[in-house]
C-alpha cells in the first residue's frame, strides 16, 4: 500500500462520538442490564518501553468508543507498575482502567512475566471476565454475556480449521517455533483435537475455569523450566489433558486479520486482532511504529472510527479457498522460513521453481 493511500484512508472519518465528562462515550453498551462481565488486558514492559502500553491504550479506547462501560482490569507485574509514569497512569484513568499489580519473581523476563499473568489471570480478577492481548481493536459493541461456555476461545487460523477435517488440519496451523516448543515441551502435536488461539479468552468465575487456568499455570511453568516460553502449547496441552474443557467462539470474537480467511469475519466481526509485528503486516494499526499508536494520533483515531476498513490493501480481501489452500501448505510455510533464516537457499529455490513454472507453460491449460 503506498504512503498516499494510507493517507487517503486517515482523512476519511474523525471520531465523533458523544462523550461525558470522564471522556467515555454517554451510550451504554451490554444492554439495559448493564454489564456483567470485565475486560482484562495484562501489561509487561521492558526497560521503560510503552509499546505494549500504548496497543492496550488504543484497544481501551476502542472498546470505550463502542460505549463499553463495564470495569477494564490491567493486570501488570511490579516492575512494569513501579515504572510505569504518572502520564500513563492518567492514560488509564482517562478510560477508567483500573490496574491490578502481581508480584514476580525478577528472574522472570518480561515476555516471561507477560505469561505468568495471563496463565494466572484468573486468581486475579473476580467475576465473569473477556481477556484480551493488547494488539486488538473493537469493531463493534459488545453484548450482554459473551457465551453462556465457562471457558471460551476462537481457534487459532479459524476457518481453515473448519474447512476440513481437525486430524488433517490442527497439526498444520503450528508456526515453525510452536511446533518445536510443544514438542519440547514433550507433547504430541497428533493428539491434539483443537488448537485455540489465546489471544481472547472469556472465563467465568466458576470452579472448572479456575481449575483449567491453575493447569494451564502449572504447565507453562513446567514448559519454562525446558525453555518454552510461548503459552499456546501449554494451553492446548491443558485442554486436551482436561477432555477439551474450552468450548468454540465463533470467529467474529478474534478475527486474526493476517489470515487470509479472515475476510468472511470482517464484516461482523467484534474483535480484530492485528497481532503486534510490522513485517508483512496487513493491518494499519500493526503498520504504525510503536510511538504513533497512541489515541490521540489522528491516524488512529481513523482506525478506531472505522477498525472494518484498516487494511493495507484491498487485495488481501480477495483470497479464495484454493489460494487459502496453498497459502498454508508445508510448501509455503517452509518458503518462509526460508526466506526468514536462509535467504541464499530461498532464493535457489525459487529460482528453480520459477524454471519449473516456465517449462510447465506458465501455469497455462494444456489442450
């Protein structure tokens, strides 16, 4: 997408909603009854950065502009709180975003201590409760429960899930390192049934998700102690040591916008999740560096208005199921790995593919 384009798409739209005194939109979201449930983020930072500081932010600020007044919990560890400045503690007052502190042992990294909180999340928050990782953004208003499920999530790659069978297809959506850490963590990738993504969790304060959040805790310190630091291995190793205790969101919940698929969510969906890379990102909030990703920035303010339409190019919504296909086959995941750690060895290959194209006629029918 060229630099003109994005702006084109910023000067569309400012956010124009109706705002009370606290800076929260006067409309209520979760009906008359009011909201029954919180939304939680949990926040580490690393030597006083704010990247992960500003992406809750504009995800808070999204979820406020879609007249969300329930409570917003931010579970940070003492490091992150005891650094945190008195500017980004008025940020969280401004969206009424209450902060939860947890103590961690300082041995913890802070990638690590972001997976301690989010194993644990549950021994930290009473009531119903709507985790989310800090690279969303709301798309729409949130309803009066999320699932009547006490444990709920999206699977990770959604629909290419659905399109087959889960013996041939959950092996398939492991990344290079998911696949090493959940063999490493001594698991067998073939056992698993369904692989959810955590990246949106909705718990109730019942006993069964207390339990599967305390083995989830357990295993992934267990997985730490071997090297792994990823919390998806432990968390579907859990759910299959419990007899898949998670129930299914649909995938307007989380719609992992990278995956080409997830153009049949966008126009529902309630959730997008950008992830928080700029290489090959698709996503225009995931596009900006981590100091514009603030509320304020008018190119945010952009895609908060109209989250449906951040995209960098129109063509990534113009997928279809055999290109879906290929695009998560072996041979492309192995391509990009290639291209990632192996560059001299991808660019071999491609050349003696592009060869195999041509002596093949270019892809052209044969008569």
């Amino acid at each position: 997408m060229t630099d003109e384009r994005i702006e084109q798409y910023y000067s569309v739209g400012r956010m124009k909603m109706k705002k009370t005194e606290t800076g929260i939109p006067a409309e209520y979201s979760c009906g008359e009854k009011g909201c029954s449930y919180s939304v939680c983020y949990v926040l580490t930072e690393k030597n006083g950065s704010r990247k992960y500081y500003n992406q809750m932010l504009v995800s808070i600020a999204s979820l406020r502009y879609r007249s969300f007044t329930g409570r917003v919990y931010v579970v940070a560890d003492n490091l992150t709180a005891q650094h945190m400045t008195g500017e980004q503690r008025d940020g969280l007052k401004k969206y009424q975003a209450e902060t939860v502190t947890v103590d961690i042992p300082d041995s913890f990294s802070a990638a690590e201590r972001s997976r301690y909180l989010k194993t644990s999340l549950r021994e930290y928050i009473t009531g119903d409760f709507l985790y989310l990782d800090t690279d969303t953004v709301f798309a729409d208003q949130l309803p009066e429960q999320v699932s009547e499920a006490e444990l709920a999530l999206v699977q990770d790659q959604d629909d290419l899930l659905r399109s087959g069978t889960a013996e041939k297809l959950v092996p398939e959506c492991f990344s290079f390192r998911e696949k090493k850490e959940y063999l490493q963590c001594g698991y067998d990738d073939r056992k698993i049934r369904v692989f959810y993504n955590g990246g949106v969790i909705w718990s109730r304060d019942t006993e069964k998700s207390h339990l599967f959040f305390r083995e989830w805790h357990k295993a992934w310190l267990a997985g730490r102690e071997k090297g792994v630091m990823l919390d998806q291995p432990s968390l579907n190793e859990t759910n299959r040591l419990l007899d898949d205790e998670i129930e299914m969101l649909d995938g307007i919940w989380n719609v992992q916008v990278t995956r080409p698929y997830a153009q049949k969510y966008i126009d529902r969906a309630i959730i997008l999740h950008y992830f928080n890379s700029r290489k090959n990102n698709v996503y225009l909030l995931g596009y900006l560096d981590s100091e514009e990703q603030v509320p304020d920035n008018r190119k945010v303010q952009a895609i908060i208005e109209s989250p449906r339409d951040a995209f960098l190019s129109n063509r990534y919504l113009l997928r279809d199921g055999v290109t879906e296909e290929v695009l998560y086959s072996k041979t492309v995941t192995t391509m990009k790995y290639l291209y990632q750690h192996h560059l001299q060895m991808y660019r071999a290959i491609n050349y003696a593919l592009s060869l195999l194209y041509r002596i093949m006629g270019g892809g052209k029918a044969k008569e």
